[in-house]
C-alpha cells in the first residue's frame, strides 16, 4: 500500500529541511523496490513558490487543488521568521483525523497556532515560542531534535528531518526497513562503495521466489555460525547450482558472497553501536579468528574495524 505524503512549500521554505525529509522517503522505494511513498508539492497560492535558496520552484498543485494525502508536512522557513500563511490554518484543520501533520522548521508554528498541537510533545524551535505558549498552553515542549507523538511529526529542520524520515519509515514499514535506508545515508557519507552492501530482495521477489527468500532467512539466522553454501542448499530443498542461478539472476551475486556481505553488514552495526570489543564482534558474526575479520572487514569497507569505530566515534564527537 502506498502511503501519499503532501509537502506544503512555504514561501522561503528551508531547502535543506525539505530535501532531509523527501529524500529517504526516495530512497527507501529504491531499496525496497516498491512504490511505498509517493510525494507531492503544494504552494499556497498558485503552482509556484520560492525557497530559501531564492529560487523559484514549480510545485505539483496550489492548496486549492491539492488532493488527498495520509500525511501533510509543512515545510516551514528560519523559524526567526513567520510568513503569513493565508488559508493554511484552515486547510490543516479540515483534514481527517486519521491524516498526520508535520512541520518542518517554523512549519511547527504553523501546526502550533492552528491548535494542532495541543496536548501533543512537539519540537518548536526556542525562537519565538513563549508568544506560542501564551496561547497555547497545551503544547508539550520536546527537548530533541524532532518528535514523533502519534500522528504529529515535528522537528528543527536542517539534517534533523532525515531522522525524523527514518523513524516514520521504521514505524510504518519496521526498523529493519528504515535501518537499511539509514545504512545508505551512512555509507554515501564514508565513502563506502555501493557493492559493499548486500542489495535488497524486494517484498514482490520474496514472494515470486520462495527458495531464495528461504535461503536468505537461513543466512539471517546463522551469522555466528555460517553454513557453507551445499547446507543452504540442502536446507531449502534445491540444488547448489539451482541456488547459484537464483542469487545470480536476482541479487547480481554468489551465494557465499552475498553471504559475507551480510555477516560484515551485522558485524559493522554492532562495531558502530556497541562497546563490545573488536574480537567478540568478529567472533559473533562467524569469522574465526582476529586477523580473518579485520583483513575481510578492509576488503569490504577499505577500513580496518578499529579505524571504522575510531572514525565514527570522531564523527559523533564533532556533531
């Protein structure tokens, strides 16, 4: 099913905002190899608008056109200014209530003084919002960056909207969803080249091709101890050379290599998001000794796993 998402483009609308939210939403129909959002744009009056970058930019429909959508997300400006928005309060709450609303930069204002955020967390920007709470008590300040409450998505705009994307795939499709789309950001800003990354079956191939999902579960389950590609085989009932056509015509691959790609890919999540230590992750992920992991790790990654966790924590560090 198909989730439809409406930016409305404020006049001055933050580019870097907007792009943050729409791009992993693009991103996530690659990977998955299915039409899971669709995006459309809508300016307040007219087809046109400008952004922050003062460009003019040609939008899908003007809000009096604009058609249904799952989710309205008001791509707002610098939260120090508040363009006027005529017929925007009243379009906003005119929308079922089964649609969710967001605000990106002061599009939290926007949603904030329409009382759409009464007695909700939201994240409104420290500049200005003491006017906004006189009239809004209910409002519930959030400290983050973003904040998802129910069907409300608020955030400060900038890099914080592609979090803010991420959570809202992970909710409506799974984390493991939103974590590969997340993976794709993380490695286009290392470095990391894209065949280093296990290509994505998608949901339709899953289905058409039952044996090749079946082995794909099977490598899932056993990362501390992996099976040799005749086990694979064996287990789900087809021949070595019958599996080898499939993963070839399918994910571009070799068993065993595919196979590799994932134990790294486990290997790399913990490396980044535990403490554990190098030599227990190797082992963890089925790779028999210290050296095996970290000459295996530089083939895929061009790092070592202590350079790798080195330059992420440098990275955390320098946010």
């Amino acid at each position: 099913m198909t989730e439809r998402i409406g930016f409305i483009l404020l006049p001055g609308y933050s580019s870097m905002a907007y792009v943050s939210a729409m791009e992993p939403l693009l991103v996530c129909n690659d990977l998955t190899g299915e039409n899971r959002f669709s995006a459309f744009t809508v300016a307040l009056d007219g087809n046109k608008t400008h952004s922050s970058l003062g460009n003019k930019v040609d939008t899908h429909y003007s809000l009096a056109d604009a058609p249904d959508a799952d989710v309205w997300i008001v791509a707002g400006t610098s939260p120090a200014r508040h363009p006027a928005t005529p017929g925007l309060d009243d379009f906003l709450r005119s929308r079922p209530a089964h649609c969710a609303l967001g605000g990106l930069a002061s599009g939290s204002y926007v949603l904030g003084k329409a009382g759409l955020l009464n007695g909700y967390r939201a994240v409104v920007h420290w500049l200005g919002y003491e006017d906004l709470l006189k009239e809004h008590r209910s409002i519930l300040l959030a400290p983050e960056q973003f904040c998802i409450d129910r069907n409300r998505l608020t955030c400060r705009g900038g890099s914080a909207s592609l979090d803010m994307m991420l959570m809202w795939i992970a909710r409506s499709l799974g984390a493991d969803t939103a974590e590969a789309v997340s993976r794709h950001f993380v490695n286009e800003r290392l470095g990391v080249p894209s065949d280093a990354l296990p290509q994505q079956l998608s949901e339709r191939t899953r289905a058409e091709q039952p044996k090749l999902a079946e082995a794909l579960e099977l490598m899932e389950a056993n990362i501390e101890e992996p099976l040799s590609t005749d086990d694979v085989s064996y287990h789900v009932g087809i021949s070595r050379r019958q599996l080898e056509r499939l993963f070839k015509k399918h994910l571009n691959a070799v068993p065993s290599r595919y196979y590799l790609q994932i134990r790294l890919e486990k290997a790399r999540t913990r490396l980044l998001g535990r403490n554990d230590s190098i030599a227990d992750i190797g082992l963890s992920c089925g790779f028999s000794s210290g050296a095996h992991f970290s000459t295996a790790y530089r083939n895929q990654y061009g790092l070592t796993p202590s350079e790798d966790r080195s330059l992420h924590q440098q990275m955390a560090v320098d946010k």
